[in-house]
C-alpha cells in the first residue's frame, strides 16, 4: 500500500509528505542574517535632522556638501562646534549667550542704558528685539515662564537673578516683554507680587528705589486691520489704546 502511495505521487509529480511537514532544526545551526552597519554619511544626516528646520531632504544636501563640495570645511566646523560646546554658557548678570563666567556683548557694553532691563522668555526674543535696532537698554532672559502644569516653577528660571539684580539697585525700569498668553501673565503677576514684596516698587517704603514696571504693547501688527485679527489680539489692541496727537 506504501508503494503504491509513493508511486501515485510520483505520477501526479506530488512532493513528499516531508516537504510540507519539515523537520525540526535546532536553534543553533540557525545563523541570524548579518546587516550592514550604519555608514559615517547615515550618522551625519541623522544628527542634521535632529536641527530645527531640517527635514531629510535638507539634511542630505548639507550633508553631501560638506562630504563632496566642501570637504575642506568640515575642520574648522568641528572645531568651531567644539569650540561653542565648551566655551559658551550664561551671561553671569542676564543669562544670555556669552563666554562662559564672563558678561555678554550687552551687558559689557557702556553705551547702553543699564538702568532699562526688558525682560524676555528666550534668548530667540532677545535676538528679536535687537534684530529692531531699537532699543539701546539691557535685558534679562527668564529661560521659560511659569507653567505649573508643566512642572515649571521660579525655581527652574533666572527669577532670582533679577530679583537680586533690581535689589542692587541702578534699575529705573523693567519693561516685561513675555508672551500674551497664561503663563506669560502668570509670570508677570509673580514678578511684580515679589518686587512689592521687597519694596523695589516703592510701594512699601523700604528704602529701595523705586522701578517702573511696564509691559510691551499688543495689539494689530503694522499695516494690519481689525478684519482678520483675532479676539485675544483685538482685545490686547483695544486694551493698549492711547491718546491720538
């Protein structure tokens, strides 16, 4: 009967039963697949897209420029990057960019007016506010605004350094320049409950000098109109409205 089995599935060109049920092989004559490791060009994309405003098509192009075009430059970008990792830190009166355990151009510069301190959240809005050619004072970078919610509290930003900073005295005005939204309130209403609390407003008589304490204005952008603004922005506008001369 087995014969005839065998024989019937040659005829029908049937492979073997052994074909469909395999033998067991054991775990170690099985050989994982070896896979190529990732090359040096893969390790430099991935680093430029980690970059704000780089996406893979962008990062590529820097890429192959540097590796192909260029190849001359990469030294003295490393070095250059190596350079800014190690030697720059915070302003030690302001908090912005600056060599490390020194003061920043600004602050170090005599020209402008250090008895105006605008404080700003980031160092991104400082560079802003310059970009404007403005505005000759000085600044204080926070580094954020308080956000409870994120676990974000004075402790995490450069409140005290101000704080101590209006307390020395020779500041006349501090002009805060954060954000319109909740957190950027919150932080003012903080900062202007602890310099009452310390006299720096005048308020309590504590023999400090008084400092003016304003905000920056909100309202409708140059050249814009009240049709495509939105609430938040119509109200700061209508809020921040003055006398016309």
């Amino acid at each position: 009967m087995r014969n005839k089995t065998a024989a019937l599935r040659i005829a029908q060109n049937i492979p073997p039963a052994s074909t469909f049920f395999p033998l067991k092989i054991p775990h170690s004559a099985i050989h994982t697949p070896h896979f190529a490791t990732v090359s040096s060009l893969d390790l430099l994309q991935q680093q430029l897209r980690q970059l704000p405003g780089l996406g893979p098509r962008s990062a590529e192009r820097i890429a192959l420029h540097l590796l192909i075009e260029q190849p001359g430059k990469l030294p003295a970008l490393v070095a250059a990057l190596q350079a800014a990792a190690h030697g720059a830190g915070r302003c030690v009166r302001c908090g912005h960019l600056a060599e490390a355990g020194q003061l920043c151009g600004i602050c170090g510069d005599a020209r402008r007016d250090a008895a105006v301190v605008c404080v700003v959240e980031h160092v991104p809005d400082l560079i802003a506010l310059e970009r404007g050619g403005t505005y000759r004072g000085t600044y204080h970078v926070l580094h954020g605004k308080l956000s409870p919610i994120n676990g974000v509290g004075p402790e995490q930003l450069n409140i005290a350094s101000l704080l101590a900073r209006v307390a020395a005295g020779g500041v006349g005005e501090l002009i805060l320049a954060l954000a319109n939204d909740v957190e950027g309130e919150a932080t003012c209403h903080y900062l202007t409950q602890h310099l009452a609390a310390t006299g720096a407003d005048g308020a309590n008589g504590a023999g400090h000098a008084a400092v003016k304490v304003t905000r920056i204005g909100f309202g409708l952008p140059s050249g814009g109109g009240v049709l495509h603004a939105d609430p938040v922005t119509l109200k700061s506008a209508l809020d921040g409205r003055r006398a016309y001369a």
